[in-house]
C-alpha cells in the first residue's frame, strides 16, 4: 500500500502553522450536525472529547472502565515535559524537538515531532488555568524537573501524581460537557469492532459490560484514544484492563500496523516477587534524578547493602555514561540492568534486580527534602515491598512498560481507514524506536487538545458523509462477527483458564521478543504463538454468560487479540535487522554492546496490513527522511 | 498461610445476595489482597464455580477502581492505602475477613463486590470544574500560585474518587469527596470565578443523588486511601453558606 504521510513541507518551524491554514474548517453552525465516536479517555481521548464537544460537534464518548476518570494515563508519575525555558538553561522548541528525534533513536516523522515541541507549551497553560496544582516554587511561579535523556530542566510535575492530575483535568472538562450535553458518555461499554461503509470509518460495534448488549453507534469519524498493548506480556506496568481489542480490530478492519516491535522497558520497576503476581508497579523515572543505580562489583555477592564498602560497588551507569550517568534514557538503562545481572551481578532473592539508592541524596539534601519530592514513590514502595527506602536501597529491575508502535496515522492523525483517527500510545506516530520520559503525558494531550481538533475538521468539510442507519449490512456483518467470537469463547468450556494462557504467552513475549531478541529465539517464538493460539481457542474455560458482567469473558475477548498481535510483533522484530532503541538485537550491536541501527536499510516505518489470522500480513514501508536532525549513532557518555 | 473468606454474593441488582465461606490455602505474605482474590478466582473456575466479580484496574493505588468492606472497613485495615496495594503480610494464618461491597444507597450494588459509583461523575459534571475551553490559556506562569496554596490544592486533589468516603460514613455522606475537589480548585486563583456557582450545584446534585448529609463524624478521613482532611468540609460549608448569604451562585430564579 503506497503511504501518504501528508507531512508538510519547507521550513520546519512553520509547517504546523501553514498546514493548518491549508485545512478546511467547517462553521459553527454545521459542527451541531455532525457526531464524532471517541473511544477511550485517558489523555488523548479524554481531552479531545471535550474539545470536540467545546467546538460544537456531538460527541459519544466511551470507556470500559466504570468511569472516565480512571483511564490509566491517570498512573503516570513524574512529569509532563514542555519548552517552556522557564529556567534559562538552554532549552527550546527545537531543543525538545532534536532531544525527542535523537532519544527516539530517529525512527519518528520529524514533522510530527516538531509539532509535537511547539506545542508542549500550550499544554502547559491550558492545564494550569484548568486548575491542574503544578508545583510550585515559593515565589508562586512553576517549578521543573529533569528527566531522563535530556541536560535541560523542562518536566513540569505535580507530586509523583502528574498523569493523574492532567487527566482529571481533562476529566473535568469532559465532565463539563457531559454536563451541559455536548458529550454523551458511555462507561463500562467496550468497543468491540469497527463498522466501515464505502471505505470510511463509521461507526463502533460495542458490548455493555453490565447487561452484555451488543449495540451499534454510527457517527462521520471515529477516534481511538485506546493506548498501548503492552499487557501483551500479561505482566506490565499497564493497568489490568488495558487492551488492544479496540485498535486490533480496527487493524483487522484495514487500518496498517506501524512498528509493532517497539516497545519500551522501563527501567526502574519493583521486581517480580512470585509466580501469583499480577502487574508490575513502576517506580518514577524521576526518581534517578537523586537515586543513584549499582550492583556489587562482585558476583553473587551476599552481604546486606549496607555491608558492602563503596569500593566494591559497581555505579555501572555512571561509569559507562559519564556524562548523563543516571539519567540516560529508559532502553539504554534497562539494558544496563539486564547485563549486569546476566553478569550474576543483580541482587535480592531472585538475582533479577538492582540497586536504586538514596544515600548519598539524603546526605546531601536531608530526608525532608527527599520526602517531599519522592514521598508517595517511596511510601508505595514500602507499602509493596515491606521494605523502607529511607534505610536501604530499593531494588528495582525493568518492565514493560509503553509501546511505542501503534496504529499507522498521517500527519493528521488519520489511520490508513478515511475517518479513522487514532491518537495517544495507540498511534505510532512520535516516539520512534524509544519514548523518553515524561512525553507520553505531552503527546497525549498535545493529539487531544491541539493537533486533531484542527485536522479533523478537513475530513469532514471535505467528505460527503450521507446518512446510515443501523440496518446496514456492514453494520450487521460486524454484529454478528462480535456475536460469534463471544458465543465461540463461552461454548468452549475448556479445561484452562483465560490467565493461565495469557501468562504462558506474556512469558514467550518476554523471554523472545523483550529487552533483547535474537532471529532464532523470534523465529521459535512463532512457531510456540500459533500453536498456543489455537489450544486457547481450543481449550479456553469461561464460565457465566453473555448477558450480563463477566469480567471473565471480557479477559477471554481481549487476550485472543494479543494472541494475534503477538505474532506480529515477532514477524516485525524479525524482519528488523537492526537495533534502534527499545528494539535490541543481539547480533546488532557495536563492540562496546550499544545499539547498532541500520539507517541504509531500516529508516522506515514497517506498517503491516493484516491478511487473515496465521497469514502472512503485507508490509508497506514508509520512509524516513531526516533534514533537521542528523542520524548519528546516539551517544549518551 | 490459610485465609478464610466470607465474601458478598449477588447475581445482579435485582436478586438477593448473601454471604458465601471460601478458604484460600497457601496464600503468601508478599501477595496484594487482589492477588489473593485472583488466586481464589483461578481455583473457583477450575471447580466449576463462577469467580467473584471484583472492580479493579492499575492496582497501583491511583485509579480509584478498587475497593471493598473488609470486616466492616472500608479498603482494609491499613491506614492510607488502597485494598490493591494492601499486601497480605499485615494478615496472619488462619484470619477470617467479611468481605461486603460498599454500602450506600447512592452506590447501587452490580454484582458481588462491583458497584455503581456514576453519582460521582454527576456531582463533578455539576460543577467540579473551570471552564476554560482549549486554546484560552494566558502563559502558565502570569497566574501566580503561592506554594502554600499550590501545596494545599494538591493534597485535596489527590482523591482518587473510589468512595470509601461514602461507604464508610453512617449517613452516606459524599462531603469529603465533594470538599475535596472544591478545595483543589478553591485554593487556587483559577478556581475563584467558578466558586459559588461550583459550591452550590454540587452540594444540590449531591442531594438528588440521595448522598448523606455530614454530621462530622470523621469515618470518612479514618479510612480514606489518600487521607484527605476533614477540614476541606469545614471549607465546602464555609464556601456554601457564603455562597447562600450573598446569594452568588445561586440559580438566577433563587438569587
């Protein structure tokens, strides 16, 4: 399939500017006309809901959890980034812009990212007049942080809660519309299949969660604000209901791929206890700001930390990367971690894990400080492990934790369906091959409130959008296909339960397709996922019925799809012979054990057309042109 | 260690419910309560048995999805925490836990543990807000927030909205709830336009949606995951009868 990425031309610091310009708009008064479909509200899809409605259009707006206030951007800790220079360090759009390129390990559209700069600041203004408590200094001005894979302080944060009170942000203004009947808001209902007619995205297949009814809704454009799939790997920092239902089926509707094999890990996670363990808690990346990383110098080393002299520590991260130390970006520390605990160097009970020490900071800076700045990291800490950070190191170790492939979307954010929009972790569209730290918040926010509201309106002045109703025959095709999946998984009465497989295939993901891949443990990896697809299909135990809550087929539904998607993460990582940010090949790597990236041959976007379970998809490749910032193998010593 | 559990069976709103004994073998110390839960669930399919329904979702302590009675305490015994990030080391061999959904007549019961909290969302769509479209926002930095205020703001913002509040208070009240978003945007010099108006139609929606009225009693504070202060009810009733006695932020038909 030939992709258009519509990214504009000429000089880069005003494309957004002049591509606005170039869109059309529809009036006021025809905007009531129209509906427009938002699945999802976290940041994306939450803010742009409200927009939406604020800009007159009818807005559905739907959520599987009981509210929209709980979608799991509302997890996200340490900070929301923004050029905003408050600190006269240096920093700038084009700053931000090259930092994001460069940490993206350049496998993102740099129109895109651009954009994406410029419009950090207006984020920040726009949530602080919502009320969002930033904090502050004593002067009443707002304070900032840094972050991993940047020199300059741009994070603005609020406590270690950030995500979530940017989303009740957007909440609120969500809230505010459902209020005053701009946005009808359907909770607890998920979406469960795309209806396309005459090529354009429609309308939603949805199913109730509470009564189990199947409903239609059309509407002249729909928008996945769905996130990420990183559940993929059953253990994650994701929520436990975070899923890929919504783009899956989407993408097997015909929207493209893009880049499935690009996941992030994150460093700095509280490890895995037992085998019972259902998600893995993320400790704030802004915790490396004052937390200093080491393992033992020493192998299997027994001794208590305390009782080891700073001798015969190992601060691996600051001598190999001197010049960014602790705060190198998220796939170069966690690859770090792994290393050295392959090296028998990790520590705690399952020598998967490593140190993460306040020492020296409350030394220098006082427990109270350290309190302030960190204290709910460290009392969730405590609360998990038992264990008090103020006395000894955490111990920490990667998870999955982002995904930073997605639906393949043009410069409008437009999937390769026309009226298909995707924004957020579910697009693919502006972290490359690695996202850095606190610009998941930003490039929510920015699709949400900044970049769709403006690019939708060209789909819909330009497109001759007539009436359906629900007696449409693809509206019935896809009915009953949603029908059939569900009776399939409830008539099987198998012998195993949904989790048990869901683990068995998170642990395939983790071992072949996680922080380090290599083609042969890829090319295992895909013989093991089908043959286990089809077993699930087989021998899946659901109980309860279809018409009403059952959390238990809900799971069912959503982990047959990350059966499917698995596959292709595999099929991408294998067809990348190179390694470029969170993807990490073993046999490509510099002789210093970095990532070797490929620009001859790799600087593109894969984008997968789907062709039928346990076919091959089609590959369409989208290439990367680099202007502004130049490909240079990403040093960070 | 051998947990005994009497949880709170009910196939939907409209049946009875009652309460059903299960005995959990083998739990570890170092699981969350909802990992013992799972562990219940995977052996309950494995017989036969339908799992009990639970509402749960980031289990970090900040989604405010789960929660239940845990012998008659709301999210557990813990001070400050959420049932998910509550871990079974602070149980011992042999305990046997009453698990109830949370009790509140505004709250109607889904199924088992699960239910219906969208009052919530109501009060906030009655006016927990400011209404600034996007695209209005002045620079961030020409509002100035003193960090007292920006400190005090974000300790009542940190509701996570789960309803321990309600279940726990003898009149099923929402006022630490609602105080707690009106303090969040109180505090602030954004929120000061909105105030009364923000006050008053949240205290009348709460009153549609059959909430309690607050009479001080403090249940609410003792069990709350993110320890909200009763103080900000203290605040709500200041901000509600200056609201009545100036007349501001009153419907115009009222005034």
């Amino acid at each position: 399939m030939e992709l258009n990425s519509k990214s504009p031309n000429g000089p880069i610091e005003t494309r957004w500017e002049r591509h606005k310009f170039s869109l059309k708009l529809v009036n006021p008064a025809n905007k009531r006309k129209h509906t427009i479909i938002v699945v999802g509200t976290g940041l994306a899809g939450g803010s742009a809901a409200a927009t939406l409605a604020e800009l007159g259009y009818k807005v559905k707006c739907f959520c599987f959890q009981d509210s929209p206030r709980r979608a799991h951007s509302i997890a996200a800790q340490g900070g929301i980034n923004a050029a905003k220079n408050y600190h006269n360090d240096g920093d700038s759009v084009y700053r931000l812009f090259y930092d994001t390129v460069k940490g993206g390990d350049f496998r993102s559209r740099e129109s895109n990212v651009y954009r994406l700069a410029q419009v950090s600041v207006n984020i920040i203004d726009q949530c602080v007049a919502q009320g969002v408590p930033f904090a502050r200094e004593y002067s009443g001005y707002l304070d900032n942080r840094s972050f991993g894979g940047a020199q300059v302080s741009r994070t603005f944060y609020a406590r270690g809660q950030t995500g979530q009170q940017l989303l009740l942000g957007a909440y609120q203004a969500l809230e505010r519309q459902i209020g005053c009947g701009g946005v009808q808001m359907f909770p607890r209902t998920e979406m469960l299949d795309l209806i396309v007619i005459d090529g354009k995205a429609r309308g939603i297949v949805t199913r109730n969660l509470l009564t189990g009814q199947i409903e239609s809704h059309l509407a002249d454009a729909v928008v996945l604000g769905t996130g990420g799939y990183g559940n993929v790997y059953y253990l994650s920092t994701n929520a436990k209901g975070s899923n890929t239902t919504a783009i899956w089926r989407a993408h097997k509707r015909g929207a493209l791929f893009a880049n499935p094999c690009f996941t992030q890990i994150h460093p700095t996670c509280i490890p895995v206890s037992g085998d019972y363990q259902s998600k893995l808690t993320l400790m704030s990346e802004s915790l490396r700001n004052d937390g200093r990383v080491w393992v033992p110098l020493k192998k299997d080393d027994p001794r208590p930390p305390s009782q080891i002299p700073e001798n015969e520590r190992d601060y691996y991260l600051e001598r190999r990367y001197p010049s960014f130390g602790n705060l190198v970006p998220r796939d170069v520390a966690s690859r770090n971690a792994k290393i050295v605990c392959d090296e028998g160097r990790g520590v705690g009970e399952t020598k998967l894990a490593v140190y993460l020490d306040f020492r020296d900071a409350i030394q220098r800076l006082g427990a109270g400080l350290i309190k302030e700045r960190y204290g709910n990291l460290f009392n969730m800490y405590e609360r998990i492990t038992g264990e008090d950070p103020y006395k000894a190191p955490m111990r920490i170790y990667p998870a999955i934790h982002y995904t930073m492939g997605g639906l393949w979307v043009d410069y409008n954010l437009m999937s390769t369906i026309p009226g298909l929009y995707v924004i957020g972790e579910a697009n693919f569209s502006d972290h490359g091959a690695n996202r850095l730290g606190a610009s998941a918040l930003m490039q929510g926010l920015a699709d949400g409130y900044f970049v769709l509201p403006n690019t939708i309106n060209d789909y819909i002045a330009s497109n001759k959008l007539p009436a359906v109703d629900i007696s449409h025959g693809a509206v019935k095709e896809a009915e009953s296909q949603v029908t059939c999946v569900i009776k399939r998984l409830l008539e099987t009465r198998g012998t195993r339960t949904v989790d048990s497989f869901h683990r068995e295939l998170g642990k395939l993901m983790w071992d072949y397709c996680g922080m380090s891949r290599t083609a042969e443990g890829l090319k295992y990896a895909l013989e093991q996922i089908p043959a286990l697809r089809e077993q699930y299909w087989r021998d899946v135990k659901v109980l309860g019925a279809g018409e009403e809550l059952n959390q238990s087929l809900e799971k069912a539904g959503r982990v047959g799809d990350f059966f499917e998607l698995a596959e292709l993460m595999c099929l991408d990582a294998l067809e990348r012979n190179e390694s470029c940010g969170g993807h990490f090949r073993e046999e490509y790597q510099t002789g210093e054990g970095e990532a070797q990236r490929d620009d001859e041959h790799f600087s593109y976007v894969a984008a997968w057309e789907f062709r039928g379970v346990g076919n091959r998809p089609e590959l369409s490749k989208e290439p990367l042109t680099f202007e502004y910032v130049h490909p240079a193998q990403r040093s960070y010593k | 260690m051998r947990i005994v559990l009497h949880i709170w069976r009910q196939r939907n709103a409209s049946e009875k419910g009652r309460m059903v004994r299960y005995e959990v073998p083998n739990v570890s110390e170092h699981m969350s309560f909802l990992e013992m839960l799972d562990v219940l669930n995977e052996d309950l399919i494995g017989k036969g048995d339908e799992p009990v329904a639970f509402d749960h979702d980031c289990r970090e302590g900040i989604c405010g999805m789960c929660g239940c009675m845990v012998n008659g305490v709301a999210h557990g015994p813990l001070p400050g925490t959420t049932l998910c990030q509550l871990h079974m080391r602070h149980f011992k061999d042999g305990d046997e836990l009453y698990l109830e959904p949370w009790r509140a007549r505004a709250f109607p019961v889904v199924k088992d543990l699960v239910v219906d909290r969208s009052a919530f969302d109501r009060l906030i769509a009655a006016g927990g807000f400011i209404s600034v479209s996007t695209g209005s926002a002045p620079d961030g930095n020409a509002v100035l927030v003193s960090k007292e205020n920006a400190d005090r703001s974000m300790d009542a913002a940190a509701c996570i909205g789960c309803g321990a509040c309600v279940a726990m208070c003898p009149n099923a009240s929402a006022s630490l709830f609602m105080a707690a978003k009106l303090s969040h945007l109180g505090l602030l010099p954004q929120g000061q336009p909105e105030r009364d108006r923000r006050v008053v139609g949240m205290v009348a929606q709460a009153k549609q949606e059959l909430f309690g009225s607050c009479t001080n009693i403090g249940e609410c504070e003792a069990v709350c995951p993110k320890e909200i202060k009763l103080e900000n009810i203290a605040r709500m009733n200041h901000d509600f009868l200056k609201a009545n006695w100036t007349g501001r932020g009153l419907p115009s038909d009222e005034a």
